[in-house]
C-alpha cells in the first residue's frame, strides 16, 4: 500500500450516528405567526424526534408570538439546562411582511448566536418564502417539511458532539 493510501486510511472521521436518542432532551420553541403552516413544520418535528427515538416526555414545545421572539426564547432554554438541543421553527413570509429582511435576519442571527455562546446545537427551522404557497410546500407538501428536516440536523449534531467529547484520540502522546 502506498504511503499516501495508508495515511487516507488513518484519516478519523466523525458523522453522526441517528440511533441513540432515548435520553436527548429536546425543546421546540416555535412562533405562531403564520401558524397555520408553523403548526405543521411541529408535527413534523415531533414525528421525526420520536421516529428516531426520542421520548415524548423528552420533548418540551414551547410558543412565542413571531420569529423576531424566538432567539430569547431558546436563549432561556440554552440557559435553563433542561435540554440537549434546541429546534426553532416559524414561518416568515415576505407576501405578507413589510419588514421581512429584518424579522428573518434577526431571528437568524439571534438563534446562531444562542447556539455557540450556549454550546448547545440549535435548528434554524424557520421557513423564510416569498408567498404562502411557498411556505405551505415546505411545510410538509411536495418540498418536504422544514421541521422534520431540522429535527435531523439537531439528532445529527449531537451524535457528532457527544463523538467529539469521547474521542480524544488525536492527541498524539507519542510526541511526549
Ligand atoms: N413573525 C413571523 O414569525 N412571521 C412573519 O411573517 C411575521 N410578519 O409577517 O410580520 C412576523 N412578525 C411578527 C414578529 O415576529 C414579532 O412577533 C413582532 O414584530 C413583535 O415583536
């Protein structure tokens, strides 16, 4: 084998594996605006959570009135330490929204922001489209559903986290 091969060979790689979930606690914190489409992206959320193992009492859903409300809300939840991960989802429709760039910027950079000063994964699930019709098939029609695929990413995240906490066998010690 060559050298280059063997070196590709000791390449570590890390992905996640989406089985073991019985013990993450997940809250959802969702906005109602728009709650006819954002109720959807929730079933899709939890049906995906508990496809994959997770308990219904693991799961806190928790609402506030619009997407702008929801960095603060999963703020307090990062902060609460009553869960692994959090899921955000909303609907920000632009038809329907004078101030749609800020509203969806905000709450984008609001919810990025929980994430790494809480060391925490959060799901940006907040669907952000130009017309309702384009809401509605992210929400579970022929585009997928926003919520189940943001359920993933969290599952996804602390399967690679909870990886990268036990393996600490980069550390080459031999050099000692
Ligand atoms: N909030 C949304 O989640 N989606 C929207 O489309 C929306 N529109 O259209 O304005 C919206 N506005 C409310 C906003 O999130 C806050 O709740 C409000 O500004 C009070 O802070």
């Amino acid at each position: 084998m060559s050298n280059l091969q063997q070196q590709r060979n000791d390449v570590t790689h890390i992905d996640g594996n989406l089985h073991q979930n019985e013990d993450a606690r997940i809250g959802i914190v969702v906005g109602r605006f728009n709650g006819f489409v954002v109720e959807s992206l929730v079933d899709g959320a939890i049906d995906a959570l508990l496809r994959h193992g997770v308990l219904g009492s693991n799961i806190t859903v928790v609402r506030v009135p619009g997407a702008f409300e929801l960095p603060l809300v999963a703020q307090r939840a990062a902060e609460s330490d009553r869960f692994d991960a959090i899921i955000a989802l909303g609907a920000i429709i632009r038809g329907s929204t004078p101030h749609f760039d800020f509203v969806a910027s905000e709450s984008a950079k609001g919810l990025s922001s929980v994430a790494i000063d809480y060391n925490i994964p959060v799901a940006n699930g907040v669907l952000t489209t130009d017309s309702i019709e384009q809401a509605i098939e992210r929400a579970g029609t022929k585009a997928g559903n926003k919520g189940s695929e943001a359920a993933m990413v969290v599952l996804e995240m602390l399967a690679v986290l909870s990886q990268l906490d036990v393996d600490d066998d980069y550390d080459t010690s031999d050099d000692a």
